[in-house]
C-alpha cells in the first residue's frame, strides 16, 4: 500500500468561494489556525463563516468586510483585537 504525504504552507486565513483562487480572506482566532490547516478542522471567522483552512492571505489580499469591520470594533488585549 502506497500513501503520499503532502506538506502545508504557513496559513492565516481562507477564501470563502471553495475554488483555488481566493477572493477574500477572514479573521480567524490565531490558535485555531496550524490545526485547521493539518487536521482539517472547521474555523470560525469573525463574521460567522465557518470553513478549514486552506490558504495564506498574501500583502493586498482583500480581506471580508464585515470580518475586518468587527476586528476593528475589539479592544485590545488578551482575546481581543491582537
């Protein structure tokens, strides 16, 4: 029996469209992030979305609104805003 092993890139965050070009990318918690991205497990972004994660936002990538509207809203500290 043969199996492969694949190697996942540094990830932050994921597309919301399900295909390999990312449209727009999220807020997710920052420890969910490595786990997501090696066992598949499901993240919730700030907005509500709820996806594994699959790719690492790039400088420029345009972020989800509504995601970015809610992180500015939190304050700083622990579990919020950093």
């Amino acid at each position: 029996m043969s199996t492969s092993t694949q190697t996942l890139p540094d990830v932050d965050t994921r597309d919301s469209t399900g295909d390999d070009t990312p449209k727009m990318f999220h807020y997710v918690q920052k420890n969910k992030i490595a786990e997501s991205a090696v066992m598949g497990t499901m993240v919730v972004a700030l907005c509500g979305e709820v996806f594994p994660v699959t790719r690492s936002p790039k400088p420029g990538s345009p972020v989800c609104p509504d995601c970015k509207q809610i992180f500015e809203g939190l304050k700083p500290g622990p579990g919020g805003g950093e």
